[in-house]
C-alpha cells in the first residue's frame, strides 16, 4: 500500500468524524469510520510484510480507494444539513478522481507508454494533496466560524428563550391584573348601573313633578277658562226655560187667539240657545279632555294635530294662571295665526308642553319687569305694557312657532346655559329648571327639529321652533 494514500484515507476519516461529530449524530458511522481506519492499518501492516513478493500493494490501495468513496458519501448526506462538510466535499472528490484515475490509468497502459506520462501523474497526485489538505484547512476554518454563528445563534434563541418566558410570565401577571380590573370594573358598572337606574327613575319623578307643577300653574286658567263657557250654558237655559213658558201660554190659548208666528220665533230662539249651550259645552269638554291629556305620559305616537288651537288655548289657559296668582297683573297677549296651516304630524301631548312652558316663562318674565317697572316709578316704568305673542306660519322647510314677549330677557353669558337641566334663573323654590331643557329635548330629539332663544337683557325674549316638513 502507498503509505501517503493510507495517511491521508486515516486523516479523512478521523477528521470526518469530527466534523460530523458521529460520535453522538451518528454512532453507526462512528464506528464504521473507527473500524475502516483500524482495517487499514491492518492491511498496511500485511501489505508491509508481503512488500517483497509484491502481491497486496494494488489491494490495499484500492481499498483505501473505497473506503475514501464511502466517506465522500457520507459526508455528501451530513452535508445537507451541516454546510461546512460541502467545503470538505470539495476537498475529497477530486483527490479522490485523482488517485483513481492515476491508479487506473498505471493499470490499465503498458509500462512503455506510462511511463513518459508519468511525471505528469505524480504532479497531479502531489497537487492532489496539496488542494485535499488546503481546501481541508479552508474547511476548517469554515467549520469554526459555522460553529461560532451556531453558539452565537444557539445563545440568542436562549436570550429569546428568557425573555419568551420572562414575557410569558409579565403577560400572566398582566392577565391576572386585568382579570382583577375587569372584576373591578364589572363591580363599577353594575354599581354605575344603579345609579343610573336611581338617576332615572329621579329624573322621571322631577319629569312628571314638572309636569304636575305646570298643571297645577293652569288651575286658575282652567277654571277660569271653563267658567266662561259654563256661564253661557248657564244664560242661555234660563232665557230657554223663559222661552219654553212663553210656548206653553201661548200653547194653552185657543186656537183662534194662537198667533203663529210667535210660536215660531219662540222655537227659532229655542234652538239658537241648546246650539249655543252645545256649542260652549264642547268648549268646557274640550278644557277638560286637553288637560287630562296633558297630565297623562305621552304615548310618542304622532298624530296630525292643529298647532293654531293648540297655541290659542295654551296661551289663554297660561295666561289666566297667572292672573289668578297675581290679580294685578295684566297683560295683552296676541296669537298671530297662519289660516293656511295644515294638521302637522306631532305628539300633541309634547307639543303641548312645550308651548305651555314657553307661553309661563314669557307671562313669567312681563310679570317680573312690569312689578320692577312700578317700583322705579317713573314714566316710562308706567307706560310700560306687558305684551306676549305667538306666531305659526308655514315655511318651505317646516311649521314655524314663534312665541315672543317684551319681558326681562335673558343676559348674554346665561343664553347657552338655558337648555342646560337644572338651569333657571327664577328664585329658589320658584322653578325646577327642567321646562326648557325638557322642551328643547322635545322639540330636537322628539321631532327632529330646532328650538333656538333670542333675547336682549331688559328688552325681551324670543323662541322659535321649527318643526321640519314630513
């Protein structure tokens, strides 16, 4: 056996072992790899010893050809997943072409026509070992800085290992803190629910007390609003008792002395007067019937409704509250009525509400200046006259209520808080401050419309409603 080809077959194949590191990847190629390079030395040995008779020289080396053969294969499959053994691939595979072509070629010609070639095969085989043994130092390197980058790499998946598992634990702890949060939370809204149950069902009661205060405020108009009519019932059954007596007379005469056409004058007036009584007792039902309503909950069903004989009455039934509180107050109140205004669709019950509220605050506010006007006591105070309007007219967007008095007015500074809840600007005691905050809610959540205030401190005040087209 050429000793050079054993040295470097034992070399390769210690050193694929390490690069592989078969001793704990591979168990069975280590000890292939450990037995193979044994065998050698054993066949080297023989080789040696039968060196005189020439006969095991070809063997062996073609053994070492082979095992060489079987370790560029194994190193071929550890190269798929281990890089720096294709470096080492590189060494071995033209050596290994090398020597067996070399070996092959001394085989197969004659020794005439080797041997002027021969030189150039040796070179070929030194330059052999020289790439093997480069390229293999090459690899080496390679090897370790693979080796490093895998540290470097192994130790950085172990960084994000800790910080995975540091992250895991600060995500459990945080997860326990929001789960306690959410706890806390849960505990918060079922107590902020309470209280927004408790807030409600206050507001319902100030609601309704709201709306109780300005029925009770409508006493005295009702009662004097219904009295009118009753007094009409009143006159004309008499004068009707008065007419039916004549008739009976006039009746039980004979019939030469009955005069005909006093009967039926007698008859005419009888029927004028039950039309008048029916007539102003419908009025005194229809009092009634709107002010029940008024103290009902609204039921929020959209009815069409005359806005023109819902201000009228609302105005004079405000009016004449008032006047029953204060028998000094006196005020001129006109109702600017637009004859061509449909039936508009709207909650009647609301709708009324609203202009109820807004025809008190404006006798309200002509009140408070005329008693401030008396008390300077000057001529202008004196000639100052309370004086409240309505208007409705139809426009091309909507029904327009306007309702306007030459009362107090309302100051700059407290004009953006009038819709506020709460916000008044009447005496303790005197107002909950929840009519116009009501009122607009109404008029702009109710019926998708707008309710703006314009007031001059000391001159008057006026609110206009728009209540869009359907």
């Amino acid at each position: 056996m050429n000793f050079p080809v054993l040295g470097v077959t034992l070399f390769l194949l210690f050193q694929v072992r390490t690069f592989l590191n078969t001793r704990e990847r591979k168990p069975t190629w280590d000890r292939w790899l450990t037995w193979s390079a044994y065998g050698l030395i054993g066949l080297f040995v023989l080789d040696q010893i039968g060196e005189a008779n020439g006969k095991f020289e070809i063997r062996a080396t073609w053994v070492a050809y082979v095992v060489i053969a079987i370790v560029i294969y194994l190193t071929y499959i550890g190269s798929r997943r281990y890089p720096p053994a294709r470096t080492l691939l590189l060494a071995m595979v033209p050596f290994w072409l090398v020597l067996v072509t070399s070996s092959l070629v001394k085989l197969v010609l004659p020794t005439s026509v080797f041997n002027p070639y021969s030189n150039f095969f040796e070179s070929a085989v030194g330059f052999g070992y020289v790439w093997v043994f480069s390229i293999f130092f090459f690899a080496s390197r390679q090897r370790k800085t693979y080796r490093k980058e895998v540290e470097e790499r192994k130790e950085k998946e172990e960084q994000e290992r800790r910080e995975r598992h540091l992250l895991e634990e600060l995500v459990q702890e945080r997860t326990q803190e929001l789960t306690q949060q959410k706890a806390e939370l849960s505990r918060q809204k079922e107590e902020l629910q309470m209280a927004l149950n408790e807030l409600r069902a206050a507001q319902d009661q100030l609601v309704q007390r709201e709306k109780l205060a300005s029925l009770g405020e409508l006493t005295a108009g009702i009662a004097h609003e219904i009295q009118n009519p009753l007094n009409f019932v009143n006159n004309f059954s008499e004068v009707s008792v008065d007419l039916l007596e004549e008739l009976r007379e006039e009746r039980t005469r004979p019939a030469p002395q009955r005069d005909a056409e006093l009967e039926e004058e007698l008859l005419s007036d009888l029927v004028q007067n039950l039309s008048k009584i029916q007539h102003h007792g419908q009025r005194a039902s229809g009092i009634v019937r709107s002010m029940l309503q008024h103290s009902r909950s609204s039921t929020g069903q959209r009815e069409p409704t005359d806005l023109n004989a819902l201000a009228e009455e609302y105005l004079r039934l405000s009016y004449h509250g008032l006047r029953a509180k204060d028998k000094s107050f006196n005020a001129s109140f006109e109702a600017e009525l637009d004859p061509s205004l449909p039936p508009v669709s709207v909650v009647g019950q609301d709708i009324g509400r609203v202009l109820l509220n807004l025809f008190n605050n404006a006798f309200y506010a002509v009140q408070q200046r005329q008693q401030a006007e008396r008390e300077k006591d000057t001529l202008v105070g004196l000639a100052y006259r309370p004086f409240v309007k309505v208007t409705t007219r139809q426009t091309p967007i909507g029904v327009e209520i306007i309702v306007a008095d030459n009362g107090t007015g309302v100051p700059d500074e407290l004009q953006q808080k009038i819709f506020q809840p709460f916000f008044t600007t009447k005496p303790s005691g005197s107002g909950t401050g929840l009519g116009l905050s009501l009122s607009y809610e109404i008029i702009t959540k109710g019926h998708n419309g707008t309710m703006q205030v314009d007031s001059i401190e000391g001159k008057g005040t006026t609110f206009t409603i728009l209540l869009p087209a359907v």
